[in-house]
C-alpha cells in the first residue's frame, strides 16, 4: 500500500504476472506482504460528499502493460 498525492491511499495487488491497482481509498485494511482471497475487504473507497460519487480509480496490469478492466468486468457477467 501507498499514498498518491491529491487521490489518497492505494493499493497495488499481486497475481503472479497480473497486477490490480487500486487508488482512491480513505482506508487500508490489509498489510503490506499479506496475501487476500476472492471479494476480501482490503480498503473504505473515498467518497465526495458534494458531487455525491465514489473516487476509486481501479486499474489491471500484465506486467508493466496496462489493461483495459472493461473487457475484464463485461467477462464477469
């Protein structure tokens, strides 16, 4: 986990050659080093109380290679 200046705490996961990223967080609840399963809570997403919206920002990697998570959220369902 990480701070990004202006967006807040961040979250870098692990999945062998694939990463999540996860920015815009008001809370961290995992350790740095700890291992997390399938729809584990692993942080509180920041929220705008003025624009009424949520400001995480979520991204996948394969390797240092940005992914689309669009084609990955549309397999889901």
């Amino acid at each position: 986990s990480f701070f990004v200046k202006g967006e807040g705490k961040a979250i870098l996961v692990s999945h062998g050659e694939w990463y999540t990223g996860y920015k815009g967080l008001q809370e961290v609840v995992v350790e740095t080093g700890e291992k997390v399963l399938t729809r584990e809570n692993i942080g509180e997403v920041r929220y705008n109380e003025k624009e009424q919206r949520s400001l995480l920002h979520f991204e996948i990697f394969h390797g240092y290679d940005k992914v689309d998570p669009g084609d990955w959220i549309n397999k889901l369902y």
